[in-house]
C-alpha cells in the first residue's frame, strides 16, 4: 500500500468564503452546522486502491496573515502541494487580495504547486454569471489550472474542485492512480 500526505493551503481575504469550503470539502453542510472558526489544519483522508491519501487543509487567517511576521507566514505557505485561491463573485474586487497570497507562495514554496481558482457564492447570484476581465487577467498572472464556480451552500462543484486539485497533484507528481 502506498500513502500519501498533501499540504492544501486555502487563500484569499477576509469573507472570500475559505472556511465554508473547508467545511463543504470535509462533507459537512456550514449552514447547517458548526463551521470550525480558528481551527489551523483539517485533515481529509481519502481511501484510494492503492492506499490512502491525507489533505492537510491549511485555513488562511486572512485577518492577520498579511500583518504578521515573516516566521508565521512562512509557516502557512511552507510545503504546500496544493493552493485554493478563492474570491467571491458577489465582490468581484475581491480578486486583488490574491496578488499578496501568490507572491508569499512563490516566496516560500519554490516547488510546482498545483493552483485552482475558486469564485464562491454562485448561489448568490440570480443572473448568468459573469466573471470581468480582471478576473481572467489575474487567473492567468496566478496561473492556475483552471477557474471553478462554486457555492458552499448548494454544494456546486465542491467535489470537482476537490478532485481536480488531488488529480492534478498527482500527475504533478508523476503518480500514476
Ligand atoms: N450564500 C452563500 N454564502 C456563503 C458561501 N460561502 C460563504 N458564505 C458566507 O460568506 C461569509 C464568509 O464566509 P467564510 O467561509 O466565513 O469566509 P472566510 O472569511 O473566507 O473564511 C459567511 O457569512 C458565509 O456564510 C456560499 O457559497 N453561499
Ligand atoms: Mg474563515
């Protein structure tokens, strides 16, 4: 049997959504129930044929990240395999926060992490969704795999996302499943 252990770092500012992704990636309903405030790392496990995988899922404490030092922001980015950017489609501004949470992962992780963008809330919005022309610019300035349009209270796409970023690292891994 062969186990594997993958950092998941979840980013983006405050109310983008990151803890009730957490939440939904974890098979809970953050509507319905408890959603863990100030919990650091949540851990996945997932049964595989070949063994078993563990996410570490790493929330990003986007009140006081940016404002500490050095030491603690290392310590969130350092050794992570795979990176959540999130914003939030009912504030699409919300999209210039991740400028600073991808140059601290370039910083600190100087291996391939295996990015997703993640517009959260779709849910909210009533209209065909339209994402600007700053989103497009900056997914590809983050260069991701690719854009997910999710919602953490119908539970869109939360399993594709999920899958799509343990896929994609472990093909980046060169591990075949
Ligand atoms: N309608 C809706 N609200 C959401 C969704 N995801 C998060 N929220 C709400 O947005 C706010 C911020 O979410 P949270 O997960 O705490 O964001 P965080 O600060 O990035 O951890 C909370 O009031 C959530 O209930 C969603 O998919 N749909
Ligand atoms: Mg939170």
């Amino acid at each position: 049997m062969m186990n594997f252990e993958f950092k998941l770092i979840f980013c983006g500012g405050l109310f983008a959504g990151k803890s009730s992704l957490i939440a939904r990636m974890l098979g809970y309903d953050p509507f319905l129930q408890h959603v863990f405030q100030g919990e650091v790392c949540q851990i996945q496990s997932f049964s595989l044929p070949f063994g078993q995988i563990r996410l570490l899922m790493f929330d990003g404490p986007a009140h006081i990240l940016p404002k500490t030092n050095e030491h603690i922001q290392r310590n969130f980015f350092i050794k992570s395999s795979g990176a959540f950017f999130l914003f939030d489609l009912t504030n699409q501004e919300s999209i210039e926060e991740l400028i600073w949470w991808n140059e601290k992962l370039q910083q600190y992780v100087p291996t391939k992490v295996e990015k997703f963008l993640i517009a959260t809330k779709a849910d909210l919005i009533e209209n065909e969704i339209t994402l600007s022309k700053r989103i497009f610019e900056t997914n590809k300035e983050l260069e991701t795999n690719n854009i997910i349009i999710t919602s953490s209270k119908t539970g869109l796409n939360i399993d594709l996302a999920l899958n799509a970023m343990v896929y994609s690292i472990l093909k980046n891994q060169d591990i075949k499943i």
